[in-house]
C-alpha cells in the first residue's frame, strides 16, 4: 500500500476521500473530515502484516476494513503482499480476499491508541485455477490520474493483481501518457504455482472521448485531434449534423483498425454524448460493422441480467447494450460479420465504493431496478467486477494474443461464476457443425465460490432453458436439440447465490 509522504498530502487526500464517500485505498484511514483529522490521527493506531498463498509466498491481496459503525473502505496490500494501516482507536472486521478464484478470511480487531499490532500472516486458499486452463482473467476499461481517474498508475496495477486479474488495458480518455508506466512498470505479482510465479502484463489502450460517444482503442495508443473528436459551430449547428456525426464515428472506427487495435463501442446507451446509440440508428449495421466488439457489460450499472429487471434506461443500459448486441449477432445471418461482448470495470478509483452511505442500500432480494443498482454500487465496484475471461490456451500472455481472444470472441464476462462450456469441443466464438434436429452436447463446467442458483440457455436472443442449480459446481452435459439454421447462436447466462453475481459468454454459433 502506498503511504503519504506528508501529512499535508494525507490531509488533501482524506478531504477528497470524504467528498467522494469513498475512502481512497492509499489512505487508509477512517476518519470523519479533513480537520478532524489533524487531531484524530494522533491518537491512531497501525495494523501490520502479510498476506500469503498456501506456499507461504507473498501475494498482494485486497483488504476490506468495516468499523463497528458500518463505514468501510477497501485498502490493499503492496505489492508483495504487506499492509500497514493506521486506524483509529475502535473495533474493526478485516475481510482478506483476491478475486473471485480465492477464499476469503475474515478477522477482527480492537485497536486502541498508539500501538502497533502485528498480525499473524493470513494465508488466502486458491480454490480453483482458471490460468491453468488457459482462460485468463483482465478488465478492459479503467483509468487513471493521467485522465479523469484518481489513482496513480502503480495504484491501478496494484488494484488488479490484489483482485486476481493478471491482464489489463489502461484506457484513460484520449491520452496514452499513462501506457508506457503501465505495461514497463516492475514485475507485479499475481499468483505462485507450482514454484513458477504468474505476473500481471499491463497492456496498451486508449478511451477515444468524442461527443458522440466513448470508443476503446484496445492493443492500441492512438489518440486523435480535437477536430476528430468534437464539432466545429458550423457543423453543431448544421442541417447536416447526424450524418457528418454517422461519418465522424465510422472515421474513428477506421483509425482504430488501421493501427491494428480492437475497435469498440463502449458504454452504447450512456446518457448525453457517451453512448454511440444516442446518435446512431440500431439498424445501421455500415457503422455497427466497423467495429469488433461491443461493451455489454459496464462496471458503472448493475449486470445486464433482463430476466430479472428488463427497465430499458439509463440505470439498466447494460442490460439495452446486451439486447443490442443480440440483434448484432442475429443479422449475421443477413451477412453482417461478428461482434463480440466484453466487460470492463471502466474504473476510475480503485478503492471502491464500501462507503457507509453506500453499504447502507444494500438488500438481499430487491423489488426494484433502483435497489439492485444501490446493492451492485455498494458491494461490487472496483476492479474485477466485471471480469472479462479470454481463452489463451497454451499461447504466452501478451498483448497480442488478449487482441486476438477479445476479438474473436473466446471469453465470457463475469462478476464471479466461472463458465467454462464447449459443444464437441469448440468454445466461445467458434462455430460447431449441426444439421436440423440434431442433439447438441453442451458440455458444462460451471463453478462460484459462493454458490450457484440458475443457469440460463439463451439461444438467438431468447431463453430456451433454465436449470436452478444448487452448490458450488455444475459439471454436467446439457443436450441442446432444435431445428438448426446456420448461424443460429447459443449464450449461457449464470446467476450466482449472492446478489448481483452473474455470467454470460460470447456465443457459440452453427456453422
């Protein structure tokens, strides 16, 4: 964890923490304003330890510390998996955690003034290994200071190991100031097996932010000029202004490609100038076409899971942007090429959102879509919610085999499930040979931590099946039999137990 260096700098840091009722996890303190800080922070005293894998090796992780009174903010280890934080004298429950693949311990604690507690290591059981499969996990949309963000780039990285991701791309908004720190930084750990350690590789991107929606330049440092990304008065006040914006898009979309990154749609349904389908029509596939794929899934809304809340608006637009992403991939069928779904945290502060304010909302079955907004806000924005799995088989992690998965569609994007299905062996993305009426074999290997509830088969945009679940794994084969077209698509959604856990993967097609 990164400390102040001055206590002017703390005192700076715990007011902006205060403004954002989140307490930013480089300064880990819970206190109630920048002045009282002055006076309370004398009397503080220091938690220390490490957190380690079942080998003993040091591995950064992510601690959430919760007062007695219900406040809460999400601190991380350094990177070798060492914290010092300093709290006021009170009681305390210490939550240790690394994503979704790993146990959590939960310890308390009774601080009192000036003295310094050295806590037993506490050791995080990995209990199932995606990696070793070849499915990887990353986000594809955060940002740092260097944009609109709050944290340092070490911050960033720090906050993805900590949460079991060992990819990432860094899109802050029109600049790639921050790239070069990021995927040249140190080695950061993530995890050890088998004596061999696995670390994260930062990896390049770009957030073009136009004012006619947000595109990521994946793989990619391109950033365009100013004209490119805003109207001149004369075009703002043009008769012509909805097709020189249809041209302006497909331009970006265009450069994107020519530099040989994955162009795509972020956030299509954000309000005023941040979702592309404010300005452009959802049957305009010359557009649609240009792009490789489509963020279904935006860390900032609730999961796109239309069984339970189908409230199309700007609150649910994850659940708008998937049925777009539907009607994308049933016009294959009319010539129109794939597209595939990512996720990305599109995270801007590493800490979260464990404010009090915020964990106050939390429910456990909501009865409205503002609920369930409320719980996923409070509960589950930071790094890794979501997370997007490509499958990288036995290749290296690199950048350029990530590109190749993403755009290819080999992954799925989860929240804590983890989804790994084949039919004869082809996944995600690929295309399997069927003839009308045969008996597909769904291969399932379904697996959460916290418990399962219900899988859905969802099949050119429709649920054809559900299968409530009970317990932490489904491995079984799940026989799909239709009158089969050629291009037909199958997807798989799962819901986990807890609240606001949810799956769903790129599609399998007919061939």
């Amino acid at each position: 964890m990164r400390f102040m260096q001055t206590r002017r700098e703390f005192l700076k840091l715990a007011g902006k923490a205060l403004a954002s009722s989140a307490a930013v996890a480089a300064a880990p303190a819970l206190i109630p304003s920048a002045e009282a800080a002055s006076d309370n922070m004398a009397t503080a005293g220091i938690v220390r330890g490490k957190i380690t894998d079942t080998n003993s090796c040091m591995i950064p992780a992510v601690i959430l510390v919760e007062a007695a009174d219900g406040t809460a903010y999400r601190a991380f280890t350094n990177a070798m998996g060492g914290y010092a934080i300093s709290l006021e004298p009170g009681k305390y429950t210490l939550t240790f955690s690394k994503g979704h693949e790993y146990e959590t311990v939960t310890r308390t604690i009774e601080v009192e003034s000036l003295k310094t507690y050295y806590q037993q290591d506490v050791r995080l059981q990995p209990l199932y290994d995606s990696y070793a499969r070849g499915w990887i996990a990353g986000d594809c949309h955060q940002h740092t200071f260097y944009s609109d963000g709050v944290n340092a780039v070490e911050d960033v990285i720090i906050g993805n190991a900590a949460n079991g991701l060992y990819y990432g791309f860094l899109t802050d908004h029109n600049t790639s100031r921050g790239v070069p720190e990021y995927n040249g930084a140190a080695r950061f750990p993530v995890r050890t097996e088998n004596g061999e350690v696995r670390y994260f590789k930062g990896m390049d991107g770009v957030e073009v932010t136009s004012e006619f929606g947000h595109y990521n330049a994946l793989g990619s440092g391109l950033t365009l000029e100013t004209y490119d990304l805003k109207f001149t008065e004369g075009e703002r006040n043009s008769a012509e202004k909805m097709q020189i914006v249809r041209e302006k898009i497909k331009y970006i979309a265009d450069c994107i490609t020519r530099v040989g990154g994955v162009a795509q749609i972020n956030h299509p349904y954000s309000t005023t100038t941040m979702g592309m389908a404010n300005w452009i029509d959802s049957d305009d596939y010359e557009v649609f076409d240009l792009y490789d794929t489509m963020e279904i899934w935006n860390g900032y809304f609730c999961p796109p899971d239309g069984a339970r809340f189908t409230t199309e608006n700007s609150m649910n637009q994850n659940y708008s942007a998937k049925l777009l992403w539907y009607k994308l991939l049933n016009a294959m069928k009319a010539g129109h090429p794939f597209h595939a779904a990512t996720g990305g945290t599109d995270n801007h502060d590493v800490s979260g959102a464990a404010s009090a304010k915020a964990r106050a909302k939390i429910v456990e079955n909501p009865a409205d879509l503002q609920s369930y907004y409320d719980t996923w806000v409070a509960s589950a924005k930071y790094n890794g919610m979501p997370t997007t799995y490509a499958y990288f088989g036995h290749q290296e992690l690199t950048m350029e085999h990530a590109m190749a998965a993403i755009r290819a569609g080999h992954s799925f994007v989860t929240s804590g499930p983890i989804v790994l299905c084949d039919i004869a062996g082809k996944i995600y993305g690929e295309k399997v040979e069927a003839r009308a009426g045969d008996a597909l074999p769904l291969n399932c290997d379904i697996w959460n931590r916290d418990g399962l509830k219900e899988i859905r088969i969802v099949i050119n945009g429709e649920i054809v099946q559900t299968i409530p679940v009970a317990g932490e794994s489904f491995r079984e084969t799940v026989t799909l039999s239709r009158q089969w077209e050629s291009l037909d698509w199958i997807v798989i959604e799962v819901l986990g137990e807890s609240l606001c856990q949810y799956a769903f993967t790129n599609p399998i097609i007919i061939a």
